[in-house]
C-alpha cells in the first residue's frame, strides 16, 4: 500500500473541499503523477460513500413520516371515493408530457465485439486484449488485416496495439486499427472516446483519426473525445501532439495540460484544465468539474444506458461539480446528483430518467 505524505494529503483534501484550488499550477503539477491521481481520486469515493451513508440515515427518517402521509392521504382518498363518486368519474385525462427526450436509451448491444476484415463481429468475454506483437520481414507473406474493437453503453476495454501502444476504450466507442504496422506511420480511426498512451518512435509518428479531427503524436499521453460534433476535445497528459481539423485544415500544437476542443463551427478553443477531469473514466469514476448538466446527464445516459428527460432547456447548463464511482448504481448516482441540491432528478415509468427544477 501507498504511504503518502502530509503535503500530498493535504493538496488532495484542499482540491476537494474547494474546487477552485484545482486550477492552480501547484495542483496541476501534482496531479499529473499517477500516485497523486490515485489518491485523489480514492478520497473522492470515500467523499461519495460518506454522502451517501448522510443521505441514508435522513432517508430512513424521511421514510418513517413518508409512510404515517401516505396512511393518512389513503384514508383520505377512501373516504373521498365513498362520498364523491361523480368527481373521480369526470377527472379529466392527465396532460400530455412536454419534458424534452433529452437522451435516448437502446438495446442494439450489450457485449463488447471484435470485428477482424470482413467477417462477422465475435463477443470478446475479457476486459483486456494484446494484438500480435511481431513485425514481419515480408509484409506480402503476413496479411495484414484491420480489427475493430466496439464497446456497448455501460463497458469499456483495455487493449495493448502490435506496437506496445496501450490503449482505453471508452463506453459506446469503436476503435479501428490494423493487426500490425508498417510503413510510415501508425494510424488508427476512432469513434467515441478513448485514452492512448504511445509507444515511443521517432520514425514512425502515431495518428488518431476522428470525424473530421486528426491527432499525431510520436509518443505521449493523451484522450480524445468524439462523441458528437458538440463532444469534440483532446487533452493532452505528457508530451507533445498535433490537433489538426480537416475541414480548415489548421493545425494547433498542445502543451501538458492543456485541452482543446472545438464549437460547431469547428473554431478550436485550447484551454489550460486539470487533466484528471478528463481521464478519470479510465479509473472507473465520473469525474466534473463545474460542468454544465447537460454534459454530466450525457455521460449517465451512455453508461447507464437510460432515456433521461429534462423539464426544460433552461436546466441544461446548471453547472455542477460532481463525482463518482462508475460501478456506483443508477439510483446512488442520482441520489448524488440531488445531493448537490441544485436539480431533482427521479427515475420514472420504464426507468426512464427526469430532470426538474429544484
């Protein structure tokens, strides 16, 4: 186990007690080491079971005099329904539902899939993957085939690609790489999101095609996110890389730490942030920083996969900071949610998701 010092405890327990500390280039800095990251996040969880513990014990009260209303309106109805059996036989229709269809929940696949040339994708039962390692001499003699890994809402995946690049595959992604490289350049075609971590070679840059996004790096730490037109960015952890956008053809280079991300339009916006927002996913936690809800509700929809609803459009960019396991339950991520006392959230019929004021 991990001893940690004083100063570490406390920078941890600093960013979390007031979130604005986060952006501080002491933060950053500290951050940016996997056992810094680590131990920031394992007290976010412990944050988020002590929350959840608070919110139980005042539920079991809250319950108690839910149960004594409910007995009492129910006797009330009862009687109602004996002396006014004309007013219930003329109760108009309920109203139609005007919530917005916000997110849409399917069931088109469940398993994660491994898709290799032409033929049929087969279920891959394991997390974690390694494709062939070996660099054949004669590359006639050794066909070389493109794979592609696809993950369903609610998994991810781990794969090691033939060069020793590792990479996460985020929920509802598809990854499409060859079985080993040659030539030039190591090129692979994302939709979705994943996190990379680049094997190192100085001849051979490494190049993650999105929509309309290229990233080229040589060897590095980076995300990329490319969800949507409106769900574009790469975040850069360590090194060097090169965002390019095919459509103005302009290219920007990153520095560690810094995100960029582009508007409709595709103007691209580089921004300094705290990068363990951005890769805690690969942790198994959500993870937001003063995020707009709309984002945050974007992410539950695609992991849990839910239909979620929103009141109004109004609620959309309540801006939230948030955080928690991914293995925390549907019910517990929304009782965190309301937790934070800015929104109600409450699952409906057919488990469908409503966001309300407050």
């Amino acid at each position: 186990m991990t001893e940690y010092s004083e100063k570490d405890l406390d920078i941890a327990l600093n960013a979390i007690q007031d979130p604005n500390t986060r952006n501080s280039e002491e933060f950053k800095t500290w951050i940016s080491k996997t056992e810094n990251k680590e131990l920031f996040i394992e007290l976010m969880a412990q944050k988020e079971a002590i929350m959840r513990e608070k919110y139980l014990e005042k539920s079991s009260i809250k319950l108690k005099r839910k149960i004594i209303s409910l007995v009492a309106a129910a006797a009330a109805i009862l009687i109602s329904a004996i002396y006014l059996p004309d007013f219930f036989h003329h109760t108009p229709p309920q109203a139609v539902n005007k919530d917005i269809h916000f997110f849409t929940a399917n069931t088109s696949m469940n398993e994660v899939t491994l898709e290799v040339g032409k033929s049929s994708p087969v279920v891959i039962k394991d997390s974690f993957m390694v494709v062939n390692a070996s660099h054949p001499q004669n590359t006639a003699e050794n066909k070389i085939e493109y794979q592609t890994i696809t993950t369903p809402r609610g998994k991810d995946f781990h794969l090691t690609l033939s060069d020793g690049t590792k990479v996460w595959i985020n929920t509802e992604s598809c990854l499409k790489y060859p079985s080993m490289f040659t030539g030039k350049e190591r090129r692979v075609i994302l939709k979705g999101e994943a996190y990379f971590e680049v094997a190192h070679n100085n001849k051979c840059p490494f190049i993650v095609c999105t929509e309309d996004i290229e990233t080229k790096v040589l060897g590095t730490k980076f995300n990329v996110c490319s969800y949507s037109k409106e769900q574009r960015n790469i975040t850069l952890v360590e090194g060097k890389v090169e965002v390019s956008n095919n459509v103005s053809k302009e290219a920007k280079l990153l520095l560690p730490g810094q995100n960029i991300s582009y508007d409709i339009e595709g103007k691209p916006i580089i921004s300094n942030v705290n990068t363990a927002a951005y890769t805690a996913w690969t942790e198994g936690m959500f993870y937001f920083e003063d995020k707009p809800l709309k984002e945050i509700m974007n992410t539950i929809g695609r992991w849990y996969n839910v239909d979620i609803y929103f009141e109004n459009e109004d609620l959309y960019n309540i801006t939230l900071n948030f955080w928690a396991s991914r293995k925390t339950s549907i019910n517990d991520a929304i009782t965190l949610l309301n937790e934070l006392g800015k929104v109600n959230i409450y699952i409906g019929k057919d488990n469908k998701i409503i966001v309300n004021k407050k």
